[in-house]
C-alpha cells in the first residue's frame, strides 16, 4: 500500500485548486527516491455524476458542509 501524507498546507492548496480556473488541478509528490505520485482533485459533481456519495462520520458530514457554506461566502467576496 502507497501511503501519502498531505500537510494541511497541501490539503487547502488541492482545495485552492479546485476553484482555481486554468489549474492542473494536481500537486506532485515525491514517493520514496525515485518515484513520485500525483494527487488529483476532482469537484464533487464530476466524482459523483453516476452515483451517490459514500456516508461519513456524521461530525465529519458536519464539518464539510459548515465547510461549504464558509467557501461559498469566500467565493462571492472574490466576485
């Protein structure tokens, strides 16, 4: 199994990302000494076009949607 750590740095970079436009949407990761892996993002409309969502935690649901609302505000300041 591939472990990759993602700092919460890295974490809010891949969020960045995803409303970024133009962006490749990745970040490159070094993964051990000669190899590297890419971490992808993806906006939940194109992961969940064919299906539904997975259930989480129900703190963890609670958090992404408290999450949500907060990037929906940012993304009415920047317009």
């Amino acid at each position: 199994m591939l472990e990759i750590t993602l700092s919460r740095r890295n974490l809010l970079s891949m969020l960045h990302k995803l409303e970024m436009t133009g962006s490749g949407r990745a970040i490159i990761k070094p993964a051990g000494d000669t190899d590297e892996v890419m971490i992808h993002v993806a906006t939940d409309e194109e992961v969940y076009a064919d299906r539904l969502p997975g259930p989480m935690h129900p703190e963890t649901e609670k958090f992404v949607a408290r999450m949500n609302i907060v990037l929906d505000i940012l993304q009415h300041e920047e317009a």
